[in-house]
C-alpha cells in the first residue's frame, strides 16, 4: 500500500510538471502569436500620412509655377511659397523640395513613395513603429517556434525519432522557423540601428542636405532621444501596437542649434511645442525669413567674411553648433 502511494504521488508530481510546461507553452504561443497577428493588421491597415494642406501651393502660386519654364523662376515661386513653414531640408543642388505629382512643397524627411508595398501598404512615419513591432514579434514567434521542436529535430537526428508521418512536419517546421528567424533577425537589427541613429532607409543611404550640406546625422537627438521618437515617451506603450509616435510627420526636431548672441538663447531647430495630447504636440513656430535656412539670402548660402566685418556690417550672428548625440 506505501508503495502504491508513493508511485501515485511521484505520478501525480509528473503529471503536474507536464501540465504546467503544456500550459506555459499554450500561453507563450497564443501571446505572441497574437501580438504578431495584431501588429501585421495595425501595419498594413494604417494608411500613410500625407502633408497637410500648408504644404499645397495657392492656386495663383501653382499656375505661375506651371506658367514658369525656367527652374531659377520656379525656385523662387517656390521659395515665397516655403517662407513661412518649417522646413530644412533641401535637395543636393540646394532648390527647395517639390513633389510634381502631388503639386506640394516636400516637408523634411518627406518622399513620395514608388512601390514599396512589401507589406501590403508603404511603411512611413504613421505606421513605422507598427512595422517594427512586427518584425520583433515575427522574430520571438519563429524563435518560440525553433525551440520548442529542436528537441525532437535533434531526436531525428539521432534517429531516436520512431518513423512516422511526423518526421517530415517536425523537419518542415523547423527549417522554416529557423530560415525565417536568420533573415528577420536581420532585418529587425538593421531597422534598430536606423532607430538608434534616427535615419529613414532613404537618410542611410543619402544623407540629407542642410544649410552647411549634408549631415547624416543631422535629425539624431541621441540613442534615448530617438527611440522615443518613434515609440513615444509613456514606455508602457511601447510594446502595443498603438500609436505613440511623437510628432505629426511634418515636423521634426533637428541636432542643429541655432544661438542668437544678443538674445543668448539657445533652442534646438524645429523643436516641437508642447503636445496637445498624447503623443501629437503642435508644430513648431517657423523662423522668420531673417533666420530660415532655406530662404536666406545667397550670401548665407556662400561662406561668410571674418567675423570683423560682419561685426562692422551690424548683421545679426548666428552661430551653428551640433548637441552631443
């Protein structure tokens, strides 16, 4: 009878490990499978942003820009136009950014999209954190996937595997989990670097150009600064697939500064106001035709004379120096 009891219980212990193993992996699949089904669908059902309308050409702006065949008149069509928005950036030839198809000023960080419907849908600021969530939920559902049927690959390799039908499903599954994990993992470490040094895929490979040209590192605030950039600043977000990016996709904060000497401010370029909400804050106020970058004088543009004779000139200074990052 002590014997009998004693089997049972041992039995019973057993039992309950397996139960609790079973019920670990049951809630650790459904989770992340649903965390995974829940960013795809936010990723591919999020439509893009698109630039307001203070980046859309008056009508009389736009029939003199079509009227205009030479690109010196055109650029500076659109240059009154751009006067009093927030924006920074400039092509490499130094013209002001414009979009022929869709008729508006480009804001910063801005392109009209070709194909890049991998996705189903083009990935952009509405939608990029959605898109990173996905890659890293893939890559935790192949990963639970990979080792949780390792064990009996590895029976299969031994050939402790009895010989059935299941040999080739437990092949099948772990091959395709192991190959989508490898070329998912890279992809999600490349877009991480990207975050980490807030660039988009088009700033990776062609720096954007400022007023002293191009700086790729022109729109990092540093690591932290950037990942909340995109994932917001409330960190119990971050892991949903809901939408707290800051900004509006219009308008970005820049590592530039801009510092008046009379004054002795110091402000960072573009820096956003305060949020109206969540995860929205207003746009910054745009800088005077006197300190735009874009629409200063061409003598801004050209390398400045010693400081004597701009001191002698009465120009207002301002001086441009990077924050550490």
């Amino acid at each position: 009878m002590f014997y009998f009891l004693l089997f049972s219980a041992v039995l019973t212990e057993i039992l309950f490990v397996f139960i609790f193993i079973a019920v670990v992996y049951l809630v650790v699949f459904h989770l992340s499978f649903v965390m995974f089904v829940w960013s795809y669908w936010k990723t591919i059902f999020t439509p893009p942003a698109s630039p307001s309308n203070e980046f859309c050409l008056s009508k009389a702006d736009k029939e003199q820009y079509e009227r205009e065949e030479r690109p010196e008149s055109q650029q500076e069509i659109l240059r009154r136009a751009a006067k009093d928005l927030p924006i920074y950036t400039t092509t490499a030839s130094r013209a002001i950014r414009y979009c022929d198809r869709c008729q508006l000023i480009k804001p910063d960080r801005c392109h009209h999209c070709s194909a890049c419907d991998v996705v189903n849908n083009c990935v952009g600021f509405s939608n990029y954190k959605f898109f990173l969530l996905f890659l890293m939920y893939s890559l935790l559902y192949c990963l639970f996937v990979a080792a949780t049927v390792l064990q009996y690959f590895i029976k299969f390799w031994t050939n402790e595997l009895p010989d059935t039908q299941a040999k080739f499903h437990v092949l099948f599954l772990f091959f395709v989990a192991a190959m989508f994990f490898i070329s998912i993992l890279s992809l999600f470490s490349y877009h991480c670097w990207l975050v980490g040094k807030n660039r988009s895929t088009i700033e990776a490979f062609r720096a954007p150009t400022f007023r002293n040209g191009p700086d790729k590192n022109g729109f990092s605030l540093g690591c932290s600064k950037n990942l909340r950039e995109v994932f917001g600043d409330e960190t119990k977000y971050w892991l949903l697939p809901v939408f707290t990016s800051l900004g509006d996709g219009c308008n970005f904060p820049t590592r530039l500064v801009i510092m008046d000497p009379e004054q002795f401010t110091v402000s960072s370029q573009n820096e956003p106001a305060k949020s109206s909400g969540t995860s929205q804050p207003f746009p910054a106020k745009p800088l005077s035709e006197s300190q735009n970058r874009l629409l200063a004088s061409e003598s801004q543009w050209a390398e400045s004379g010693s400081e004597e004779e701009n001191v002698k000139s009465g120009a207002k200074k301002h001086i441009i120096v990077s924050m550490e990052s």
